[in-house]
C-alpha cells in the first residue's frame, strides 16, 4: 500500500512538472516574438567532433557577436552519416535545421529529394566574380542538375604521411614514394619486427585514389554506369592485396570510420611509416606526433590522381524565406577569405577561397609549415567523386567487395568487383 | 450503478490505452502501409508499389544472410546465456559474503549502458593494444582479431551480449530457485535422494516457469540487437554481424530506403510473433505453474 502511494505520488509531481515545463516553453516563445530586438534565428548542425568541432561552434559564436541581426545556434549531430540520418528525419517531422553540412558524395541524394535550396539565386546578387573566388575543384561536387546546391567548406583530400625519421633511418628518400611501385618497395623496406611500412583505411575514399591514378573511374561521366570493374579498377585492389599478402602493409581493423582511427593511431605510435588519410588530420597528427612528420601527393600511377571530400554547407529547402537569407549570410562567413583560411591553419582543411590562399598570412603560414602547401598543390589532379543520388549505398556495396577481395585472398579482385558492379547498376537505373 | 460508475473503469485506463493506440498500435499500422509504398523520407509522394519490397526482400542474397546472421546470434545468445545462468545460479544460492559479492560483480552489466559496454568491449578486443589478446597471450592462445576478423565478429558481439546479460539472467533464476519450497527437499532427502536427482526432479522442474521467462525474453531481445553492432562493427566486416535490426536501420536512414526497410520490419514483426508461438506452443505445457 505504501509503495502504490509513494508511486502515485512520484508520478503526479512528473506530470504536473511536464505540464508546467510545457506552458512555460511555450511562452518563452511567445515573448521571443513580440520582443523589441527581432533577430532571425537560424540553426546549424554540424557534424565534425573534437578540435575542430570546437573550432567551428566557435566561428559560429563570432558570427553572432559580430552582427545582430542572425542568431545561429550550432550543434554537432555526430559524424557525417549519423548527421545526414539525422536531418531527413528532421525534415520528415519538420524540425530540422536551416543549414547543415553533408558530404560531398551525398549531395545528389540530398538534392534529389528536394530537401535542399538552390543557391543560384543568392550567389547572382553578390558581386560579380564572387564563385570565381571559390576554388575550381572545390565545387564539381556542388551542383546537380545545372543548380548550384552547396557551398565548399570543410573541404579535404587524401594525402601520404610520412614519418621523415623513419625513412631517413632506412636510407630512404624522404620526400617519399612517387609511384606505386616506389610505395612498395619503401613500404618493403621499413617493414621490421612490429613495424609495417604502410596502411590505409580500406575505404572507399582511398579506392577512387588509386582508379583516378590508374585511369578509371567509379561511374561513367554521367552517372548512369558502373564502369569500376575495368582492369583500371581491378588493379588497385590486387595492389592492396599483393601488398597485405607479403606483409608490407597493415590493413587497419575495424569498421568505417574506426580503421581510420587506427590507421592514425599506428602512425602516431611509430607502428606503421606511411598512411593514407585526409588532410583534415594534419595539424593533429602534427600535434601528437614525437617524429617529424612529411606530406606528398599519393603516389602516381599513370598519373596523380584524388578525388576531394569532406563536406559543403547547404541551406534546407523546408526554411522560410527570411531564414534562408540569414543562413546564406551565414555561409559566406563561414567561408569567407579570412575564416576560410583561419579554419584551415586550425584543422588542415583546405581553403576554399583563392583570395584565402594567396593572403598574406597564408602565405606566411604556409612558408613555416610547409606540409599544408601540399594538399592545395595536389589539387591540380583532383577529380570529383561520383554524384549519383543512390552512392551512398553503392559505394557501401564497393567497400564491402573490396574488403572480401582483401582479406579473403583466395577471392580474385574482379570478380568481388563484378558482383559490386552487378548490384551498382541495380541502383543507377 | 450509477452512470459515473459504469464510465469510471474507461476513464482510468484511458491514459495507458491512449499511450498504447498512439505509440504502439499506430505506428505498426503505419508501417504496414508504408511497407507498400516506395518513399525517401521527405518527399511528398508515396508511390504505392504493392508487394515489390516484400518480393525484393525475399530475393536479396544479403537479406539471406542477414536472417541468417540473426538467427544463430540468438540461438547462440539464448542457449549460451542461459546455459551458463543456471549453473552459476544454482552456485550463487547461497548465503555468504562471497556469494553475495559475486552476484553483485555479475549483475553490474546489467545495468550499464549497452553504448559504454561497447565501447569499452572495442578497446578490450582491439587486434594490437587490446586486454583479451595481452591477457590470451599468457595462456598461450594465439592473438585474434576479434571484432575485425569475418570469423570470430559473430561470437565476439555473442561474448559481449553474454557478459552484459548473464547478471540479470542469474538474478530471475536465484530468485526461483528461493521460491521453491524447502519441505520438498526435505522430504527427498528422507528419501535419500541423489543429488542429481534432486536437480532433475525437484530443482528443475519447480524452476521452469523462471526458465521458460527468460527464453522468451532473450530470444525476443537478441533478435532485436542493435547497439552493439552499430557501435563496434557496423555491420561488418563483409556483412557477418549485419542483422535484422540494424539492416533496417541501415536502409532507413542511411539509404532513405523507407519502404523497403519497412517490409523488412514487418517481417520482424511477423518472425517475432512466429518464435513466441512457437515457444508458447511447444513448451508452456511443460513448464511446471504451482
């Protein structure tokens, strides 16, 4: 009898605490409204944790001090899938954010489904040349259908870490490895004991490296076509595999974004000599690194080649006009010529201005760290990833072949692949 | 009777019955329809595509195995978690400060987040700085790479489950050992029944209603797996820890594929309902009710 009491008590102070935490939300909002100082509130999720996560609440913060008539509120949604999962809900429910990041891959499929803005119209009312500023290859990933959906931002590409010291140590050149074949036998070469000379997450990401540096691509021009399984496409997988089978390189467990924590990890503790991972760690590694640590391009094949990633700023179609025009304030202070380059000397990220490179004070930053240059440079052989509104399981379906093909390898490459390729063009149609 | 007497019971299970239309009853009818239809989540038009998600389901290799997948994870779950609860209840059943501290050390899984436990689990079974291989290396087994590896992934996500359940499981089965009247004991031992016999004929028997409970429960609760896979292998690697749940996620709301991971929801719904038949059919006239 006690218990039903003390029970039924305890649930009748929660009921009357919601109903009072209801009706007084809902007057805090009323009073908003008819307040005096009309600022237009505007939310932003983003979705890179850590240093530059802090970073980037931190610009958002300056942005309100430094204007009044915006209010944004940022907030970090987890990596950039939980974030995406996270904002079509939203939408489905109609709560979602006025501006978000999403991952260049995952444009199409976001602009497809109409959740995005166009942004042409905002971009014409600025002065002329205003686009022009923002790097070429920063923005194949932008448009779909002829419209312009999204603004570079967090921007990045694959680099080749090198740990100088221990190359030097083996004799090697420390510049590091140019070609593939060169990347072998370095990796051969400071392979001892514990020690690996290279690895790299098996990731998508680093795929469409190596078949841009071999000649291929994922999709065909338009993005109707598999074309992965050519002999351009297969090689890069027997490569990994040759190289795994002989033990010149680690491939790191774990799954998605995990193996590129380990990945890092093992170069930081001195287990692995040379990885592949995205510029954005560059000023950590930097950081936590006891060694001193080189860039390069990614060894060629037939050629240079990387696709770019990371994510670009979109505005959501679902806003209203007036939050629409805040949040697009709000982009081109984000990546404005002064941000843009801050950002990157924060985090590694590139900038997305060419005003924002060649300022004075990048140029200075860059003559100091040297390593930040490389990225830009590499840029020159930067190829866009593939846009086609169904990528972002085809290319769970890719990841999922070549990790088979790798750790089986009794498993021969094209035929992983041809499975892939089979599925793939399931959801091109 | 009054008319406020009549009412009265329907107004005071109003609240439950209106939280059960609303959360439960409501959104099984709406996934139902949305199984038919092909959707993205936002757009504003459902096409209506009558069976085709059921019928690719069903044709999907990956489906294949994911069922497959789910189906020996709970197997495994159930007869291992529950295979281990009863020896270490029928241990525990005693008084005694060691008996009590263990049953607290067991039992402490339980009541952490599922997300800590996985994570913790991840850096415990890490291939290079992980405890398990450091602690394995001692006995003279061989590093593993647990998690990483397409053969072991099952068992190690099996091996977390366990860990985190077989407190709570051990708690109902200490709790029904109690309840099992001593006077039939002392009358076995008059007997001078054997120690086997007892468990078998006594022990077992009066503890079956126990047993029968978790059965159900954990079968219920393995099929429906999710955080551990989502936090420590995604699925992967190649798809061997890819299950139900989770591949319902996957599509949802990382592949915008809302019809299709809704017929797989229904299925869910339909497997579940099969499997407590099932377990009710089959075995409710053996468990022994007093």
């Amino acid at each position: 009898m006690f218990k039903k009491t003390v029970l039924s008590i305890v649930l009748a102070t929660t009921m009357i605490f919601t109903m009072i935490g209801c009706s007084s939300s809902a007057g805090e909002a009323g009073d908003t409204a008819a307040g005096e100082n009309k600022k237009v509130e505007i939310e932003f999720w983003y979705s890179l944790g850590g240093d530059t996560g802090n970073f980037i609440e931190a610009m958002a913060n300056e942005f309100n001090n430094v204007q009044d008539n915006i209010k944004v509120t940022a907030t970090y949604q987890g990596d950039y899938y939980e974030n995406h999962a996270k904002v079509m809900a939203a939408i489905a429910s109609n709560t979602q954010p006025d501006i978000t990041m999403v991952e260049i891959a995952s444009i199409a499929a976001f602009a497809d489904a109409g959740a995005l803005e166009a942004l042409d119209e905002y971009a014409a009312k600025e002065s002329a040349g205003f686009l022009d500023d923002y790097v070429t290859g920063l923005m194949s990933n932008s448009y779909w259908k002829n419209n312009l959906y999204a603004m570079p931002f967090a921007r990045s590409t694959p680099l080749l870490y090198l740990n100088v010291d221990m190359l030097k140590a083996n004799g090697l050149n420390p510049a590091g490895p140019k070609t593939w074949d060169e990347l072998q036998e370095f990796a051969r070469t400071m392979t001892k004991d514990n020690v690996y000379g290279f690895a790299t997450p098996i990731d998508i990401w680093f795929y469409e490296a190596l078949t841009f540096q071999n000649g291929g691509n994922i999709l065909s021009e338009d993005g109707t076509q598999a074309i992965f399984n050519s002999k351009e496409g297969v090689e890069p997988i027997e490569f990994w595999q040759n190289m795994i089978k002989e033990g010149s390189m680690k491939m790191p467990p774990g799954e998605k974004y995990n193996a590129w924590d380990v990945a890092r990890q093992d170069f930081v503790n001195q287990n692995v000599g040379m990885i592949f991972t995205s510029t954005g760690s560059l000023k950590g590694l930097l950081e936590q690194s006891e060694f001193e640590v080189g860039t390069a391009f990614l060894p060629a094949k037939k050629d240079f080649g990387v696709p770019t990633g990371g994510a670009n700023l979109v505005v959501l179609s679902k806003s209203s006009d007036e939050k629409k025009q805040a949040a697009w304030e709000f982009i081109k202070y984000m990546t404005s010529t002064e941000n843009s380059g801050l950002f990157s000397k924060a985090t590694g990220y590139m900038p997305v201005r060419t005003s924002s490179i060649n300022s004075a004070e990048m140029e200075a930053f860059y003559k100091e760290y040297p390593q930040f240059t490389v990225a830009i440079n590499q840029l020159d052989y930067a190829k866009r990833r593939p846009m086609a509104p169904g990528y972002r399981e085809l290319q769970e379906i890719i990841m999922k072949e070549i990790q088979r093909a790798v750790i089986d390898d009794t498993m021969s490459p094209q035929d992983a692949l041809n499975t892939a390729a089979e599925e793939a063009q399931k959801l091109l149609k | 009777m009054s008319f406020w007497d009549r009412v009265k019971p329907y107004v005071m299970v109003s609240p439950s019955i209106t939280v059960f239309l609303l959360f439960f009853i409501y959104p099984i009818m709406y996934l139902f329809f949305l199984s038919f239809t092909s959707w993205n989540l936002i757009s504003l038009t459902k096409t209506f595509v009558g069976i085709e998600n059921y019928v690719e389901l069903l044709k999907s290799p990956q489906f294949h195995l994911v069922i497959k997948n789910t189906v020996l994870y709970t197997f495994l779950m159930v007869s291992i978690s529950i295979g281990l609860a009863l020896p270490t209840a029928l241990w525990l059943n005693k008084r005694g400060f060691l008996h009590k501290f263990t049953q607290g050390v067991i039992f402490t899984p339980h009541i952490i987040s599922l997300v800590s436990i996985s994570l913790v689990w991840m850096w415990i079974m890490d291939p290079d700085y992980g405890l398990l291989n450091w602690v394995m290396g001692f006995v003279g087994i061989p590093p593993s790479k647990w998690l990483a590896n397409p053969k072991t992934a099952l068992i190690s996500l099996v091996v977390v489950g366990v860990w985190k359940t077989l407190g709570y499981n051990t708690l109902v089965l200490i709790a029904g050992l109690q309840s099992i009247p001593k006077d039939i004991y002392e009358a076995a031992e008059l007997d001078n029944a054997s120690k086997w016999r007892n468990f078998y004929k006594i022990t077992l028997p009066m503890l079956s209603p126990s047993l029968f409970f978790l059965l159900v429960i954990s079968t219920i609760a393995s099929f429906k797996v999710f955080d551990t896979i989502n936090i420590m292998t995604q699925g992967g690697p190649i798809d061997t820890t890819n299950m139900i749940v989770f591949f319902i996620y996957q599509n949802a709301f990382d592949f915008f594929k809302i019809g299709y991971a809704s017929a797989a929801g229904v299925l869910l719904v339909i497997f579940l309902g099969l499997m407590t038949f099932i377990h009710f059919k089959l075995l409710a006239n053996r468990v022994h009710y007093r």
